[in-house]
C-alpha cells in the first residue's frame, strides 16, 4: 500500500533530505506534498489527501505546535498521524508535541532505516510489510 506522504519544513533543502531519505528507505510512496509552513500545509490538505504529515518545529508564519492544534480542530485531518522532525531534545518540549497529538518526534540528525520504522510504527504497520529498495548503512542524514 502506497502512502501520501506530506512534508512541512522551511527549509526547501531539508525538505528535499527527507523526500530522499524516504525513497531510500523502501517506504511505500504514493505521493509527496510539500509545505513551506503550517499554513500552507493546511491549505494543501484542503485539496489533496495525506497519509502522514512530516513536520518540522520552528517555521515563520506557523510553527509545528500550531499546526498540530489546527489539525486537531479539523475533524477530516485530526486523524491523520503527525511526526515531528525537529532538532529540538528537550524533554518537556517533545512531551508537549506527543500531548498536542504528534505520534513520534524524530531528532535531526536521522537515518533511512530510523525513519522508516518510527512512520512503520505509527500507521500500525509491520516493518517485513515493505521490501528494503537499497542498502542503506552509512547513510545518515
């Protein structure tokens, strides 16, 4: 099964790592959707369908936090599973994520294979579900 997968970072290069990490990973990808903050994430989520929502924490115009409260409030999308990727690692703060609804949080630097077990994890899925595409050791991103 194919996941949509929708990716929200400031950073158009970080943007890009994650994309690629992901098709490394084996991850079964249907489509990416990209958003530069929490509101454009919201406004492509208005048209197009995400499986999981990647998120980054610190962004103008609308952080993480706000876009998990958003999504909340959104009975269509409250649903859907969020995933902090962040370098944040303070532990009251990654606590506060998981109370908002966030899923997982997943600290920068990460790898293929980390990634594709934490959004496994979170869809419910088994990690034999997916065949590995590439030999992933040494890559770290």
């Amino acid at each position: 099964m194919a996941f949509n997968v929708l990716i929200v970072d400031d950073s158009s290069s970080m943007r890009s790592v994650i994309k690629k990490t992901l098709e490394m990973s084996g991850f079964d990808i249907g489509q990416f959707f990209e958003a530069g903050n929490g509101r454009e994430a919201l406004s492509i989520l208005e048209k197009e369908w995400a499986d999981i929502i990647l998120t980054d924490l610190h962004m103008p115009e609308m952080d993480g936090m706000a876009l998990l409260k958003a999504l909340q409030k959104q009975a269509i999308v409250s649903t859907t599973p969020v995933v902090i990727v962040t370098t944040e690692g303070r532990e009251e703060r990654l606590e506060e994520l998981l109370g908002l609804g966030a899923r997982a949080c997943i600290k920068k630097p990460f790898r293929p294979e980390e990634i594709k077990k934490i959004l496994m994890d979170v869809l419910g899925m088994d990690e034999g579900a997916m065949e590995d595409k590439q030999d992933l050791d040494g890559c770290d991103f």
